[in-house]
C-alpha cells in the first residue's frame, strides 16, 4: 500500500511527499525560485525551467516523423501529433442543402 499525505490546511491527500510540499506552498505563498533575468518566482525548479524556455527561445520537444516542429513542452507536442494522426478523435457535423450534399456525394 503506498504512503499518501493529507494536507492540514484543507484535507487535500497527494500521493508523494514532492507533491504535498509544493501544494503547502500555495497556501503559504512560498515561492523560493526566483528567475533574475526577470524576476518571476516559482514554487518548484521545474515550473522555472519550464518559465526559462519562454526567454531563451528553447524547444526541447521535436516531431521528427512527421514536420520537424519543435515545442516548449510535451504537452504541446502531443497536442499537436493530433494533427498527423489518422485516428481523428473529433468530428465535424457540417449542415449542407440537399444539392450540396448529393454534389459530395459524387
């Protein structure tokens, strides 16, 4: 069984101490890393490296396979394979006149 921590201020349980150190920080408002090319304060080094990206202009995560475009972060690179994928999770209901639809059809 794995150890969680319950937060004291709210009740909120995580499932690690890292994550239960940097929620107590949003109610304390403890911000210990600070970036001084700007000034920003983060609450973990990961969110200031995150932040560091947005000046230097870095994009660590690139799509290869398919255009070459590169990313800030993960997310966004997922976010955007979406575009290559064939499997298309949304579809689009498009309302055509009756002529239109038989002019698609053929």
């Amino acid at each position: 069984r794995e150890k969680s921590f319950q937060c004291s201020q709210c009740g909120k349980v995580l499932q690690n101490h890292s994550s239960i150190v940097l929620h107590i920080r949003t109610h304390s408002g403890e911000y210990p890393f600070k970036y001084n090319q700007c000034g920003e304060v983060y609450s973990s080094t990961s969110y200031l490296t995150w932040h560091k990206r947005i000046h230097t202009g870095g994009k660590p995560f690139e799509n290869p396979s398919e255009c070459g475009k590169t990313f800030r972060d993960s997310s966004l690179l997922r976010l955007h394979e979406g575009i290559h994928s064939r499997d298309k999770p949304y579809k689009i209901k498009l309302k055509l006149k009756k002529r239109e639809r038989q002019t698609l059809q053929m």
